[in-house]
C-alpha cells in the first residue's frame, strides 16, 4: 500500500470518527450538521487521494459515503454530485454499481427538480417521455 492510500484510509477512520457520537462534552460544544460537513469533507478528501492511486474502488466508496452523509444532512445538490464522482470511479472497475450510482443521482436530480437549477457539475440532457414523464441523462 502506497503512502497516498495509508493516508486516504486514514482519513476514511476519521470521517467515521467524526460520525460516532463523541461522548457528552464533544455533543455539548458540536452540532451533529458540523460534525457531518467535517465527515464529507474527510471523505472527499479520501477519495481523492484514492483516485491518485487509482485505487478505484476504495475512491468510489468514499464518495458514495460522502454523499450518502450529505443526504444525511438535507444536502441533496451535493449528494446528486458525489453519486456521480463515484460512478465515474466505479466505472472503471464495477459497472453495476457505477449503474446504480448513476440512478441514484438521476433520482435526486429528478426529485429535486436539480436539471434545472444550475446547480450540478454533470453535462445532464432532459428527454420527454409520454405521460408527463422525463428522463435525465448523465453525458
């Protein structure tokens, strides 16, 4: 294992130290959306560190967990972003979970009406369907 990927996983058991409950003086002086931001930023951090060592899979999990901690803390716009960074990660070595991945963020751009807003990062094409419905695409 590759200095980079000691420190991605270090980072990683932070990000889940940030998330176990800390004991009674860190709640007290802490608020739990604090401690979920510093979480994803750990993750983030992790899975991009992953990437530079083409540990794909282990990038791909951490952004999955950032952004499962960003729907965690009502962030959807940035859960929509990091489910499609670990998709491209996934893509290159498990494409049923990039797939998954993908429909995951195709929901929160969906449900969010996020297409439309200006607020992700992912080329997105909206195609009409019949009954009212649409389908987002990631390009």
């Amino acid at each position: 294992m590759s200095h980079i990927e000691t420190k991605a996983h270090q980072l990683m058991q932070e990000a889940e130290k940030k998330l176990s409950s800390g004991g009674f003086f860190r709640n007290l002086f802490t608020k739990s959306s604090e401690r979920i931001e510093e979480s994803i930023e750990y993750y983030m951090r992790a899975a991009n560190l992953f990437k530079m060592s083409k540990n794909w899979s282990q990038a791909g999990h951490a952004f999955e967990d950032a952004a499962d901690q960003c729907l965690r803390n009502n962030n959807e716009a940035e859960a929509a972003i990091n489910y499609v960074e670990a998709a491209v990660c996934f893509k290159k070595c498990d494409m049923v979970k990039a797939i998954d991945l993908y429909t995951k963020a195709i929901e929160l751009y969906q449900e969010k009406d996020l297409v439309h807003s200006g607020v992700y990062r992912t080329s997105v094409r909206v195609e009409p369907m019949d009954a009212g419905r649409r389908v987002v695409c990631l390009i």
